[in-house]
C-alpha cells in the first residue's frame, strides 16, 4: 500500500529501509495498525526527501499539540496550487447557484486575464497593491473596471471561505473602485411616445409583444427571454426569482395597453414560453432604422455591417446617448417620472437596491421637463420685482 506524505491520519512509528524507483524517493514504515506501508516522499536527493519529512513531521506534531490548526495547514497547501484548479472549482460553484451560463462565461474570462497580466500562479500570488495598480492603469471604462474588481474579488473571497487561502490578501476596502457617474461612456436615452409608436407600428408582432413588455414593465431584455406564459396572472406578471438579475422574485402590474398587445401575440403564438429568444442587437437597430428613428447613411453596405453604430444617424445624439437595449427599460423609468409617479414606488417598480439609480442613472430628464418645473416658481414672485422685462432698468 502506497501513501502520500501528505496522508497526516496514519502516523508512522517505525521506518524501514528508503527505496528509489527512478527519481521518486520512498519509505516503508509501520503504522498504528501494525501494518507495513510505503510512503512517497517526492522526488529529489536523499537530503531533500529526508528534509520534507522532517518538515511534514515537525508540522504533523505542532498540529496535535494544538500549536497549529490543521484548516491552516490545508489552506497554505492549496494556495501553492496551480490557478487552473481553484478556477475550475470556482466555475463549479457557480454553476451550483444557478449563474446564468453568459455570467459565468464573463467572470471566467476577466479572472483568465487578471491572472495572465498580472503573473499570478497560483492563489499566493494575489496581491491588492498589483490588482489596484492593474485596474487603474486598464484603458476601459469605470464600470468595466469596477466589474474586473467584482469578479477578483468574489473569487479571492470563496477561497478564503472555503479553506483554499489561509486570510484575505486582497480586502476589498484596499483596492479602489472607481466612479461610474464620472465616467460613464455609453450612455442610454428614453424614447418619446411617438418614437415608441412609430417602432410598435414597424415591427412584426412578435417584436411587438418583447418592446411592449420592456417599455410598460422595465423587465430587462434577458429577463423577458426567460418568461412563460403562467407568469401572467390576471393583471400581474409575476417573475420567479431565478429568472431575474438579482435573483428575487418580481410581481409587475400589467397595464391594459400591454394586455391589449399580450393578448394578440398569444392568439397567434402559443407554447409554454411567451418568446424564443431576445432579438438580436443588429435586429433592433434595423425596427429603429424601419420605423424612422433612425437612418443609414450608405445602404450599399453588407448586412452585417449596414447596422453599425458608425453608419447609423441620429441613433447617437449630441449629448452621446444613444438607442441601445438599456433604452426601453430607460424609457419606462422615464414616463413613470414624467406621469408624476413617487419616485419610491418607481424605485419598485424598476426594482433597484438603491433609489439613485432609479433617480440618476434610468430617468432621462429633458429640458422642456426642467422648462416646466421652471415656469412653476412664476406665481410665486417675491413683492418689489418687476413684472416684465420692460420695467427693468
């Protein structure tokens, strides 16, 4: 029977003669037991293998004097380890929580390139002042660093919790997170009522039914993917929580003009899913280039490349905001704003953890909104001003 050196349960107390097969060095002892074993010891000269046990057995004997603790012991083990396993054992977990599978891909993706461009091995080379140093120097944007930093750090701290690093090398509150608000360079805008319409009226009615449900719920793309037409209870649509992005069940209303359209799409599609697949980017940059919202400016080019945002007119306007996916669930944050709505019953609807998202991030104020809030304060002109301008002076 062979062991490995690391097998601490069996304690050796006699050892026989040391035998080398090739480079590998071994020792018979006898265990508790009573019975004749060999154990591996590695490869090397006999100094170096006599060495290692010495070291295994000063490490064997601090342990059960209670000097040590053997999780410790373990976790220093494991963090010598090639990266690829405790990545591979990460993916695992992940997968385990019920992580969407594109996540999971992101994630796995951005902790391959930390541990290229940073030079780390194995989980003892992580170290905070080389990923804040990594992070600032990236030429992305803050909200793309601030995802890097997420996924490192979520992964640094499932090793701690389950016994693959011995302590946190890289605390959160040591690596800097950056500040979306100032940097934000890809910006969403709502769309008005008639830009609305005029897609409802130049799409099929499938599209119909996925822009409806975006604009008058705020559901997210992904998330109106994963719908089932038992979701739909009366007037309310209720969301399970896997099928959401936070994981937490959603019970949205139902307005009678989303019904209206609901109804008509399930007369003509059945089944058990409400749709097969969220549309495709380059689909709806072509329902806003059908319904006028947007133009072309060279029709002569191949399909593939004839939706690009470079050959598209007015899908960015001249405060860089442009039509992208995040606009429909903008636009339904937007007209709740514009219809008076309480901003916390806004801020359930949309579902968001904090009310300046839905306040600063999601709401497109216009001027003719501010224009408007302005003109409010014109009965309310202290005495002793002049009335018109003509006074003036």
């Amino acid at each position: 029977m062979i062991l490995d050196v690391g097998d601490t349960r069996r304690r050796a107390t006699r050892y026989r003669n040391v035998s080398y097969r090739g480079d590998v060095l071994y020792y018979r002892v006898c265990n508790h037991a009573g019975r004749w074993v060999e154990i591996r010891y590695g490869s090397g000269t006999p100094k170096d293998a006599e060495d290692a046990r010495h070291l295994r057995q000063q490490q064997e004997d601090r342990v059960r004097n209670g000097l040590d603790d053997p999780r410790e012991l373990r976790a220093a083990e494991s963090a010598r380890q090639p990266l690829e396993q405790p990545m591979a054992e990460y993916r695992s977990r992940l997968e385990s929580k019920g992580d969407s599978r594109p996540h999971i891909l992101e994630v796995m993706r951005m902790l391959n390139r930390w541990r290229l461009e940073c030079n780390v091995d194995c989980l003892r080379d992580a170290d905070a002042a080389r990923l804040d140093r990594w992070l600032a120097d990236m030429d992305v944007s803050a909200r793309t660093r601030n995802g890097y930093r997420s996924a490192v750090l979520g992964f640094v701290r499932w090793a701690v919790d389950y016994g693959r690093l011995p302590f946190d090398p890289m605390p959160g509150r040591l690596i800097h997170r950056a500040d979306e608000d100032a940097d934000r360079r890809r910006l969403s805008r709502a769309m008005t009522r008639a830009e609305f319409d005029a897609l409802m009226d130049a799409v099929p009615l499938r599209r119909q039914a996925f822009y409806a449900v975006a604009a008058l719920t705020g559901l997210r793309w992904r998330e109106i993917a994963r719908l089932r037409w038992s979701a739909l209870d009366g007037d309310l649509l209720n969301v399970a929580a896997g099928q959401t992005k936070n994981r937490k069940r959603a019970e949205l209303p139902v307005i009678d003009e989303l019904m209206a359209v609901l109804g008509a799409y399930r007369a003509e599609h059945g089944g058990d899913r409400m749709f097969d697949a969220e549309p495709r980017i380059r689909t709806w940059r072509h329902d806003l280039v059908r319904a006028g919202i947007v133009g072309v400016k060279d029709d002569t080019l191949p399909a593939n490349q004839r939706y690009n945002v470079p050959n598209l007119t007015s899908y960015v306007d001249d405060r860089g905001r442009q039509l992208d996916r995040k606009s429909l669930r903008m636009t339904f944050a937007t007209w709740l704003k514009d219809a008076g709505v309480d901003l916390r019953d806004a801020q359930r609807l949309m579902r968001h953890s904090d009310v300046n998202l839905t306040a600063k991030i999601y709401t497109d104020v216009r001027l003719p909104n501010l224009r408007a809030a302005a003109e409010k304060i014109s009965g309310t002109r202290p005495r002793g001003l002049p009335k018109h301008e003509s006074m003036v002076g």
